[in-house]
C-alpha cells in the first residue's frame, strides 16, 4: 500500500539503545500528503494515533531509528534509517520537524 507503514511488535533488543535526539510536537495534524502509520491490534488494523514525541534512537553506528511516542515517550511504532539525517528527514517530511528543532543529546 503506497504511502502506508505498516509497524511490526517492538521486541526487545539485546544491544543498548542511546537516544540522539528527540522532539515534542507541537501540532496535532498530520499532513494530507504524509505517511499514514497503521497499528496491528486485537481489534484489527487501525490508523496510529499522532504522536506527541519523535525521538531518534542507535542501537549502533549504522542503524537509527526514528520512534513514535505518545505523551509519555512510551513507543507507538519506529521507521529504521541508515543515518541520523536519513531520520530527520524523515521527520521533516512526515511532521514538518525541521533540523533546528531537534533537542540533541
């Protein structure tokens, strides 16, 4: 499906997680043109709800991910990323975040 991201379950992992930089969003509106992000549940496929916190975590030098947070910070869904630019893009493109708003770490 063109222009949908399907999430897999987020599993442990056995390697440490360093968070490299994180943002809170201001808006509640997701572009018309974005990504729509869906959720697996029990009852069936739903849209994910907007997130509140996009923070861009490593589990090492060459994979980044970007997470989806709800207002706690607690992980909605990721997209993973060959760079921290690659995730910021991202980011730019799916919420309008632009680079000067990252909180780097």
């Amino acid at each position: 499906m063109e222009g949908t991201s399907f999430c897999s379950v987020h599993a442990p992992r056995d390697r440490t997680e360093r968070t490299l930089a994180t943002v809170r969003l201001a808006h509640q509106e997701i572009p018309a043109e974005a990504v729509r992000h869906l959720l697996a549940t029990e009852e069936g496929i739903m849209p994910m709800p907007y997130p509140s916190i996009l923070k861009i975590v490593t589990y090492g030098e060459t994979e980044f991910n970007l997470l989806y947070c709800d207002e706690r910070g607690d992980w909605m869904s990721d997209t993973f990323h060959r760079s921290l630019q690659e995730a910021m893009g991202c980011a730019l493109e799916e919420y309008g975040v632009s680079v000067h708003e990252w909180e780097l770490k």
